[in-house]
C-alpha cells in the first residue's frame, strides 16, 4: 500500500518551483512540478493529487482559472494559491 502523498507545484518560476521542492522533500511525499498550467491539468487527469501549489499570475492560464477547471471534476481538491 503507497501511504506517500502526492503533491503537484504549478509555478511558471523554477527557483520557487525548486524551493517548494525542497522545503517539501521526505519520504512521505512524491513531488511532481511543472511551469505549465495545461500540463499540470493533464497531469491531474491522468492521476489526481493529494495536493496542488500554484501561483496566481502565469501565462496561459493563472491558477485561479487552474484551479477552477479541477475542481469542476474534483470539487474536494485540495489547493495552496501562492
């Protein structure tokens, strides 16, 4: 049985994406993070996480809207917008 939470970083800056990483890295965790919000919405609809951290301001779609298109199909999705 994987106990391991899943979390996805959405942020279109690699040194907040690589922070988050590292303040977030242990065991317990598989950390998996894109720059791209549509990526990231692939990703979800591949295999849900436990957690997503996105930024507000990127290109193409902020994380607001990001946030929006999952929790049409996974209104419990939980979120931490930075």
């Amino acid at each position: 049985m994987n106990t391991r939470k899943r979390i996805l970083i959405v942020d279109d800056d690699p040194l907040i994406r690589e922070l988050c990483r590292d303040v977030l890295k242990g065991p317990g965790f598989e950390i998996i993070d894109t720059g791209n919000p549509q990526e990231a919405l692939n990703l979800w609809n591949t295999s849900p996480f436990d957690l997503v951290i996105t930024d507000i301001k990127m290109p193409v779609m902020n994380g607001l809207e990001l946030m929006t298109k999952i929790k049409e199909s996974s209104p419990d999705a939980a979120f931490i917008v930075i």
